[in-house]
C-alpha cells in the first residue's frame, strides 16, 4: 500500500475478505490541508489526552507504552462512529493488502460489529467456515477461550487467523437454538473460488459468484459460454446465485451487472446508470454506467439472495431489479450500503471512515434496508417422502399401472431414460436446495408462456 494514496474501501472490510478498492487522488498532506486543519483540536482537549497518558503510565498496575496507549485511543475513537469505521495500525494494514490478495489463512467468514458482538454477514463458499455450518446471523461469543465483548474487527480477526492446519472453536448463539452451539475447524489457506458454473436441467444454466473480487468479468463471460455451448446456443433461462456472496470490488460488481444489460431506450429510464455514491467530499461521489451489448439478451433471469448477499451483491441484484432485467428470488439481503475510505495518517498507520453511501439506479438506499426479493422464497428444507408433489406426476407414472382401455385414447410413448434421469435430479435440487430448485421453476413457467 502506498503512502501518498486513499482507497475507497466497499464491501465490510475488516473481515476475512477482500474489500473494494477505488483510487482517489488526495494525498496525505493535500487531505489535511483541506479537511483537518480546518478543525483543530483546542489545546485544552490535547491536554486532557496527555494528562490521561501520563496518569496511566504514572499509576497503572503494569507498564504500558506511549504507542498501544495512543492506538487504543484512536482504535476507540473511530470504532465508536459506525460498525464499519476503524483505526488500522500497522498489523491491520497488512492484514489488509493480504485479504485483497484473495488469499489468507484463517476460516473465511466476513463478520460486522453488533451490539459488541460478531455478527456473521456471509460465511464464503466451501471455506472452513462454511464446512463447519456457521450461517449468515450467526453471533460470535466466544474464539477458544477468549470471550468476545465489545472487540473491534480487526481484533477479532488476529484471533481467528493462525497457522494452518490448527484449531480453532468459535461458540455462536443461533436464532431458535436454546442454547450456544460450539463449532470447531481448521484453519486453512482460503482461495476463494469466485465462480462456478453448470447445467441444472436441458437449457438451464446456473453460476454461483462467490464474491465480486480478481478477474470475475472474464470468467462470467467464459462461464456463460460454456453454458451456451452445453445447451446448444439455446439457453432457455439463467440462475445468478449471490446467495451468502458478502461483496467485493465495486467496479467488479458494476462489471458484472453491464454484462446484461444494454445502453439502450430500457436503461435509459434510469440515465444508463449502474450504482452511484454520495458523500461530504466531492472524490466520493462515483457513478458507473452500462455499456452497450448484452451477454444473453432475450434470455429469462433470475438472481437469487439471502441474508448473507452483502455490498456489492446488493448492488448487482438492486441494479438489474431496477431494470427489470431479472427477477429477485430468495430472501431479503443484508443491507450493506456504505462506502469506507482508507486515508494514510502516517507510514504504518490509516484510518478506514465511512465516507458514502450507494445507491441503485431508481435512487434507493440500501443502508440498512437491503433488497426485497420479487419473489420471496424462504431456505425451507423439504422431506424426501413427499418430493412427488413437487413434479409432474399422475398415475401413468407408475410402473405396472392399468392401462386404458379406450381405443380413441392417446399413445403412449415409452417414457425417455434421459427424462426419468432429469426429473429425478430436479426432484432431488428441490430436497438439497428448495431456493435453487423455486428458481428453476420460476423459469421453466417463464419458458412455457413465452412460447
């Protein structure tokens, strides 16, 4: 990380993730000149922060340093303003340019402050923290032995982080679990695996984006190729699953969303705009717009969330739900709508502040509010006993039936191997995932009005 720079910082940073990241140009000495030395503190408050020092270092039962005195202050300074404001000393700001790599050792989960406790936004996809069954809501209590009580982020993570391969127990308290649950695992190198992608059913396609970090623009479009190679060219729908997606990069996200859509007369309800920020500080306010060409025009989407969709997820499926380009699925999202800034104060400190908020192209807040799906779809789990109900499925179905014996009757035609194959796959998406499998419903019916 450069000195002389400030970052724009997007998606819930002081977690295990990366965050968003979006050059200005104010240097250090240029922000003070503009902004601090504007308001300086009075000497009377200077005193009072020496006079409290010195008493410590005078009277505390240990000694304590000058530096970790004053890191704390400015740590509680900053973290009282919002849950997503912090000081980074310099251990903070490495552990910054390593989540950004899109490669850490630790669990993989992005967490926020609430109420003094760890609230568990998204666990990412097969890390170890996403194995062991940590859900999005999940509230962090304890880390082993050490009890969480009103601890920054940042603090929590150098606890969480550690060498691969070691254990690490994190007791969490569950809505409608009576009592804490113990979750343990091992700590791992995380490679984040942004994108995957398959056929669910003959002219289906799905991908499930991880987070919006590193080259996602590309591999979407290699993705949604081999979709389109696998059906033929006759994609008959597509499934964009954010679901448990916490964020990412901002321009990735806005990337990803002109995919599909095209500047044309539709989006120009809207000025052709993806997302904006708007802020104090004119460097704040930031405006991405859709180019032309869309990757599957014509074709039906639906883009699936959940509380665990965070930041940069929200302002995918609010941008392309403005448009109507897709139909929302799943549940409400979590409702990360602020935009942190990174300015350098010295060469191994910075402060992250909330500097913005961002808003979809039709000029809603998502702060705190998150994304109404169109379609709400609660994460249900559905009994494998009574999984007929959810197919077509009458008594010709079954084997040794009693034929008709009306000589006008239709034909039947042996059933298709391929047929019984697909149907029973699709039987068992709605027991593995009730969400994914709405979806495709919602899609097939799509399908059948239009033709």
């Amino acid at each position: 990380m450069r000195q002389f720079k400030s970052w724009i910082l997007f998606s819930v940073c002081a977690a295990l993730l990366a965050v968003a990241v979006l050059g200005f140009s104010l240097t250090t000495q240029e922000f003070e000149k503009k902004y601090i030395n504007k308001n300086n503190v009075s000497s009377d408050e200077l005193l009072e922060l020496n006079n409290t020092i010195k008493a410590i270092q005078k009277y505390y039962i240990t000694d304590v340093s000058t530096q970790k005195l004053m890191d704390n202050a400015l740590r509680g300074m900053v973290s009282q303003l919002d849950p997503h404001s912090d000081f980074l000393d310099k251990r903070a700001m490495d552990e910054l340019n390593t989540t950004v790599s899109g490669e850490f050792a630790g669990i993989g989960v992005e967490l926020t402050i609430e109420r003094g406790m760890l609230r568990v936004i998204s666990p990412i996809a097969d890390s170890p923290a996403a194995r062991a069954g940590i859900k999005p809501g999940d509230l962090i209590v304890k880390i082993d032995d050490k009890i969480i009580q009103d601890m920054t982020v940042s603090n929590a993570i150098n606890y969480i982080k550690g060498t691969p391969g070691t254990e690490i127990t994190l007791t969490i308290i569950r809505k409608d679990e009576q009592k804490p649950l113990k979750l343990t695992m091992k700590r791992e190198i995380v490679k984040i695996q942004s994108v995957k992608s398959k056929m669910l059913a003959p002219g289906y396609g799905y991908i499930r984006l991880a987070i919006f970090q590193g080259p996602v623009e590309n591999k979407m479009k290699e993705a949604i190729t081999k979709l389109k190679q696998e059906s033929n060219g006759e994609l008959k729908g597509f499934i964009l699953d954010l679901r448990n997606n916490p964020g990412g990069l901002l321009d990735v996200s806005a990337d990803v969303v002109d995919l599909f859509l095209d500047k044309n007369e539709k989006t120009n309800q809207y000025h052709h705009l993806i997302v904006y920020t708007k802020g104090r500080m004119p460097s704040s306010n930031i405006r991405f717009y859709a180019k032309p060409g869309d990757i599957i025009p014509n074709v039906p989407m639906v883009v699936l969330i959940n509380g665990g969709s965070a930041s940069a997820s929200e302002i995918a499926a609010g941008a392309l739900q403005d448009y109507k380009r897709v139909i929302v699925m799943g549940t409400r999202s979590f409702g990360k709508g602020s935009v942190q800034t990174v300015i350098p104060i010295t060469k191994n400190s910075a402060l992250k502040l909330t500097t913005a908020l961002y808003y979809t192209p039709a000029g809603r807040e998502i702060q705190a509010r998150g994304i109404e799906p169109d379609v709400i779809i609660p994460d249900l789990t559905v009994d494998p006993k009574k999984i007929t109900g959810l197919i077509d499925f009458d008594e010709a179905n079954y084997d040794r039936h009693i034929l008709n014996s009306d000589p006008n009757k239709i034909e039947q035609k042996p059933r298709d191997v391929d047929a019984q194959s697909q149907e029973k796959s699709i039987s068992q998406l709605a027991v593995d995932d009730y969400q994914l499998y709405e979806a495709l419903m919602m899609l097939k019916g799509l399908h059948a009005i239009e033709r």
